[in-house]
C-alpha cells in the first residue's frame, strides 16, 4: 500500500493536480524508482531476430515505442548507443544501493558486460558521438556523414561499472581509445574522431611539449580532450599505473599552455587544423576563426584556441567539473586537475564576468571584447548576421562555483557563487544542475538553508514530471539528481555514483535533414 499510494501522488504531480507536501526523503528515491520501473519495462532491446540485455536509448512515454533514428534512404531503426546511457547506468546503480533491490543495477552490469563483449569493434566500444547499434537490425551501425569513427565529448562514462566488470576489456578500450585519437604524442595532436591504427608505445611514448597553436592535424577540442585525460585517469587509479596519469596530466596541461598572460583565459583548443571546413559547402578549409574574424581584430592574435566562449556564449564548464570531480576523486594525485581548473574559473570570473548583469562577455582570450561583433560571412560561425551576445551565468555555472569553491575554499571563487544565485531564483528551477549546486554549498557550509533549496528543485522536478509526455530519453540527469538528494538527506553521500557533468549525444545524418543531434528527438 505504501508503494501504491506514493506512485499515485506521483501520478497526481505529474497531472498537475496539487497535494499535500510529502516531506520524506524516500519520495525522491520514489521518483526515480518510478522511472526507473518504466525503462526496464520497456526499454529493453526487444526487437529485430535477437533479443539483448541492452536498452535503447529512449522510449515514447505514452506508447512504450522505441525511439527511432532515420538513416539516409529513410528507413528507420531503434537507436542504442551505450555511450548515451552512462548517466542512466549511474541512478540505476545508485538506486540499488539505496533501496536494496539489487535489479536495477544487474540491469546496467547485464548491458554493459554485453557490450564490452559483443559490441567491441578493433578495440573501441560501438558508443558515443557517432557509433551505434542498431536494435531493430541487430547490427552497429555509425554515422553515415563521418564514418566509422569513434568519439567521446564530455560523455565521461561510467568506467567505474565497466572496471568492475571487465577489467581487461575496459583497459583494452582506454589504451585503444588513446592509441587512436593521439596523432602525435610529441606534442599531444589528436583528433577528436578516433579510428583503428597498430598499437604503439602508448605511455613509453616520448614527449616532447612543444608550443601551443601548432598547426596539426586534428580539431584538439576540450570537451574530446577532458574525456581522453579522464580515461586514462582513472585507468591509472584501477591499476595503480601511474603512466596513463602522467599523460592524463600532460593533456589537460596543454590547454592551461594556450592561457592569455593579460587575462589568464585558455582555448578551446591548442592546436590549428588548416584542414578544417570554414564555409558551409567545405571549399574553404582552415583555421575557421582566422577566417571569420582575423581581418576585424589587426594586431590581435584570432584562432579557435582564442575565442572566448568559443562555442554559445557562456564558458565550456562540462571539462572544469569534470577536473575538479576527478581531481578530489584521486585525491593528492590529482590536484593539479583542481587547481588547474580553480585557475581558470577564476580567470572566467575576473576577466569576462560582468557582475552588474551576471554575464559573461564574449571575447578573444586576450580580453578584447567581441559584444555587438555582427559575423560578417556564412559559414562554421555563422549565419552571416549573427550577433555575439553576453551569456547570463545559470545552474551550471551555479553548479560549477559551487564545486570549486568546496574544493578549493578559494574566496573568489565564494564570491562567484554569490553573485550567480543572488542574480537568479534557482530554488525555483528544476533543473538538475541547480540542485547539484545547492548540495555543493551544503558540504560547504552546512547550512540547512542550502539543502531545503536543493529539496525545493528536487520537488520541482517531481511536480513538473520526470517524464514528460512522448519522447523521453532515459539518459536524462533528472532521476540521477534527485537520488543524490536523497541520498545527502540520508547521510549517505557515498553510495550513489558521482554525475560527472557529462551529456551522451548520438550525431549523424538524419533522413534527408543533414547532421543531426539526438536531442531533436526529445524535444
């Protein structure tokens, strides 16, 4: 009876009719259960000649149907691509630990086993930016518009799962992940597309570190950069190695070399790709910043690595959570991951942040703004027209202060996090990230002020539905979140695993409408 009854004031929330206020901590554990319960129900790869343990990556709530990809002739096929569920491996994991009921995380362990069994292709896993399996055909499947590459950014999988289960097969795909994307590791060129090459030296490899801003051949990113130095970090913390970690370190340390001495911002990336497409038809190929805006900034030095925010027009804090939670993760081995991203938030928040209106101006790294700059051509940053706008700073980058400030008790960094929240009602919000900030400015503070607000979003999420109707991607941060609250209501912080900050996306050509993100899906 006390299941029935809290999964109808669920389902009453979730019609929007109010209740009476369930103030136990168990009705997020509830939640997440309840939607938990649906993607085992239906989730399951149940479809085409051979059934499988693995999910696909979403279902539509109302029908229980798979959510379908289309390839280019059309025809469409159930998506499942594990690298798009790493977040959902972690609530199921963490919600067997709080609730005892060991199927929710057999459920991960029987996916994951599978994949790293059956789903191994010269040494990657079929996961991530561009690779797939196809439930309905039983086949992997990738990107038709970039080949059979492989790519991670900012997805930050669950390598603690994977280690746990298959530690050789795990290990086989950091050192294949690392042997495929570096190019040169020299200087540490890498291409965020990964492909299969014979197996080098790996971590006997000689490293020279020469200058930033090379011109290479790969696109060096920070969000495929961060995931590399994240795996071959923890690599080192499961066997106790510590080669993969020294080039974990060397890589992260590259992007604190392309750092503006005037305002201590770093790149994007640190190298050039001459090779890279500028306009929309790929005639005109090259460093795309030079080529857009060189010409209206003389005497400053344009490149990709020097365009802040490089991409939107808040900063890239994905990689910066991702360094701090990795770096307490390793503890004294990883501090230079913390203060390497103390440094530049820091630098975000001296150089870029306006305080009066709580947002972060775009500019070159050296600090000469480009608000108001009206892109003047088509192309990569384009449309033509388009106009660099100021970002207002939101939960992630609440959330990501917050992080620091914990970890760091840096007094600029509290000061940060000060001015976001007060420019923001973020008690109100549900969004997954403000309420990871709240618990972050609990450990801090132990103010019980902080966690009701963290409780106020968690509330939120529920009232507002953690699925929606139609599309509804399993991978979503939502139930992860709320049991992490539960989980610091109940002092027992430990026994969910940490959300590193990353978001799994699947990217390929769609039916007939080009390049295509999973997310329009769910939309």
């Amino acid at each position: 009876m006390k299941r029935n009854a809290s999964l109808i004031v669920l389902a009453l929330l979730f019609a929007g009719i109010v209740v009476a206020q369930d103030s136990r901590p168990e009705r997020f554990v509830e939640a997440a259960k309840s939607f938990a319960d649906v993607a085992l129900k239906y989730g399951r790869d149940s479809y085409g000649p051979k059934h499988t343990p693995l999910f696909v990556d979403g279902i539509n709530w109302d029908t229980h149907e798979p959510v379908m990809w289309k390839s280019r002739d059309g025809h469409a096929w159930a998506l499942s691509d594990l690298g798009n569920q790493q977040n959902f491996f972690r609530m199921l994991v963490g919600l067997s630990a709080l609730t005892g009921d060991p199927k929710y995380k057999q459920a991960a362990v029987d996916a994951t086993r599978y994949a790293l069994t059956n789903l191994m292709e010269n040494g990657f896993l079929a996961w991530g930016g561009h690779m797939a399996y196809n439930a309905s055909e039983d086949v992997i499947v990738c990107a038709e518009d970039k080949g059979r590459v492989h790519e991670l950014k900012c997805h930050y999988p669950f390598y603690e799962l994977m280690w746990e289960i298959d530690p050789r097969a795990t290990r086989t795909l950091i050192e294949t992940m690392w042997n495929g994307h570096v190019l040169d590791w020299s200087n540490l060129d890498f291409n965020r597309h990964g492909v299969p090459r014979k197996m080098g030296p790996l971590w006997k490899s000689e490293y020279k570190g020469t200058p930033v801003f090379f011109n290479g051949h790969g696109l060096t990113f920070i969000n495929a950069g961060s995931d590399l130095s994240f795996a071959a970090a923890m690599l080192s913390k499961f066997t106790g190695d510590p080669d993969p970690l020294v080039w974990a370190k060397r890589l992260a340390h590259r992007y604190v070399e392309t750092r503006d001495p005037k305002t201590g911002i770093g790149g994007y990336q640190f190298s050039q790709d001459q090779s890279a497409w500028c306009d929309n038809v790929g005639k005109i190929r090259g460093d795309r910043a030079q080529y857009f805006f060189a010409d209206d900034f003389p005497g400053h030095h344009v490149v990709e690595g020097t365009l802040f925010p490089c991409y939107g027009n808040t900063p890239e804090v994905r990689p910066r959570i991702c360094q701090l939670l990795l770096g307490e993760t390793l503890g004294t081995n990883g501090a230079e991951f913390v203060q390497w991203a103390r440094e530049e938030m820091t630098a975000w928040g001296k150089s870029a942040y306006r305080a009066k209106d709580k947002t972060f101006i775009p500019m070159l790294t050296d600090g000469t703004s480009m608000e108001g700059y009206v892109v003047k051509k088509d192309g990569y940053f384009g449309p033509k027209g388009r106009i660099f706008t100021a970002g207002k700073a939101g939960a992630m980058d609440f959330w990501t202060y917050a992080l620091g400030w914990r970890l760091t008790d840096d007094a600029f960094l509290g000061e940060m996090v000060r001015s976001i929240r007060n420019a923001n009602t973020f008690e109100k919000s549900r969004d997954p990230a403000a309420l990871f900030g709240f618990l972050e400015l609990y450990r801090k503070t132990k103010d019980r002020a902080d966690l009701q607000a963290a409780e106020s979003v968690g509330d939120n999420i529920i009232a507002a539905g953690l699925h929606l109707r139609g599309r509804v991607k399993f991978n979503r941060v939502e139930p992860l979140a709320l049991l992490h609250l539960a989980a610091a209501l109940q002092d027992h912080e430990s026994l969910v695993p940490a959300y590193i900050g990353g978001a799994g996306f699947f990217a390929a050509a769609y039916a007939d409408q080009g390049h295509k993100y999973d997310d329009f899906l769910y939309r």
